[in-house]
C-alpha cells in the first residue's frame, strides 16, 4: 500500500519535470523574429523567402554560392506566352479611369473576342459569357436582358440592356466593359470578381441577346 503510493507519487514527479523539460524546450526555441511553430523547417525558404530589387543582383544560390540565375539579375525576361499588359492594352485598359474621360477613351476599345472568329472558340466565349450574364447580370438585368430580373422588380427598377428601345444598343463594346469594371449607381463594380476576359466575354452574350431581341 505504501509502496505502491510512493510510486505512485515518483510518477507524477517525474511527469511533472517531463512537462517542465518540455515546456522550457518550447520557449528557448522562440526566437523573435520568427514564428513559433513551423510546420515544416526543410522549406523554410518559404517562410522567409529572399527578397531581391528587380534592377539589382539575383539572390545568390546558398549551396552553389553562385547567383540563382545565369545572367546574375534579378529581373529576367518573361516566360514564353505569358499576357503582356502594355503590348495589349487596347484590351485590358487598366489605364482607363472612372470618370467622363475614361468613359469616352472607352469608345475607342476593341472586345478581343470575337463571335465570328473560329467557330468552336466563338461557341466557347458565347458559353461562358451567357454563364457570367446569368450569374452576374441576370439577378437585376434579367437573364434576356429586358431588365424584369427579381432584384430590379422588388427594387422597382427597369433598366433593360436588350429590348427595342434599350440605349445600351447603341452603347460601344467598350463603354459596356468600363461599365461592367466600374459599376454606375446602385449597380457595383464588378472589377474584383469578373475577370477581364470574362467581362468580354459577357459583352458578347449582351451583343447576342440584343439581336435576338432586335
Ligand atoms: C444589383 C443589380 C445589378 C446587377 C447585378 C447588374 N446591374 Fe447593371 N445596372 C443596375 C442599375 C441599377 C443600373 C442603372 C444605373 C444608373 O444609371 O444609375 C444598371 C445599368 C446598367 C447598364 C447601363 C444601362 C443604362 O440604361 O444606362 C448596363 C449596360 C449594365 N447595367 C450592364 C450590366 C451587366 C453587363 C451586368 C453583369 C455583369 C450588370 N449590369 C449587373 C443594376 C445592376
């Protein structure tokens, strides 16, 4: 009886200088400018990667100790195929402001897909802007387009975008797309969740909804 509580009490010590072991482990590993816990210490170039000035050096290579790329800069010519923003800026006008300027160098803008072009591309554009006006548009515009869409109804709303007498037939690809990016009154900016390819897209669907309703 004794014996088996002095054991007993011989455990909870030691589990007690265990814990205490432990616990003095964790706090000397602490050190300041790094995170407690790390997950994985084999890839913590990912936790503290190496920052480098785009004109100056590339960052030199720890085990090599030669320069991680072999024309020694930091900056280097981009991939094969990667979308080029300033070549391509008559479609993807960043440049473009929200204002009476902007609206109007709108006009000027090209949709670069086109209905016509390829035809099983053609086909893919249509698809996924008729997904982005029903997803995006339709909610107020209606998914035809002649504005009765059920937010526009219970708001007392009717901005239709392709009937008849709707002036945004004669609205340019562009100065939908600025509108799209921008929003206008009570209706928001879509520059965060519509891509700018699909924005283009969905100018094309409007087009398509416009000659069926024309
Ligand atoms: C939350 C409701 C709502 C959604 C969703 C919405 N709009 Fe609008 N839209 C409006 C309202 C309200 C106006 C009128 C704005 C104003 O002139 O004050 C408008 C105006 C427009 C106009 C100009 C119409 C005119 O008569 O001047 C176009 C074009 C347009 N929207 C296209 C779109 C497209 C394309 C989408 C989808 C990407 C979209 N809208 C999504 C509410 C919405």
């Amino acid at each position: 009886m004794q014996m088996h509580s002095h054991l007993h009490s011989a455990a909870r010590a030691l589990r007690a200088a265990g814990m205490l072991a432990l616990g003095l482990s964790v706090v000397a590993c602490q050190v300041d400018r790094e995170p407690n816990w790390e997950f994985a210490p084999w890839i913590n170039h990912m936790f503290f990667p190496t920052a480098a000035e785009s004109q100056g050096p590339a960052p030199v290579n720890a085990k090599t100790g030669k320069p991680v790329f072999a024309n020694g800069m930091a900056m280097q010519k981009p991939p094969a195929g990667t979308v080029p923003h300033v070549k391509n800026r008559e479609f993807w006008p960043l440049h473009l402001t929200n204002d009476d300027a902007g609206r109007k160098a709108a006009d000027a803008l090209v949709n670069p897909f086109k209905p016509a072009e390829g035809a099983a591309a053609a086909a893919g554009h249509l698809a996924r802007g008729k997904w982005g006006f029903e997803t995006f548009c339709a909610p107020c515009h209606n998914s035809n387009g002649d504005g009765a869409g059920t937010v526009a109804k219970k708001a007392g709303w009717a901005f239709p975008l392709a009937t008849k007498d709707s002036k945004v037939n004669g609205f340019s690809d562009g100065h939908i797309f600025h509108l799209i990016t921008y929003g206008r009154g009570a209706m928001p900016s879509y520059a965060s969740q519509i891509s700018q390819e699909d924005r283009w897209k969905i100018v094309l669907h409007l087009r398509e909804l416009q000659k069926q309703a024309n």
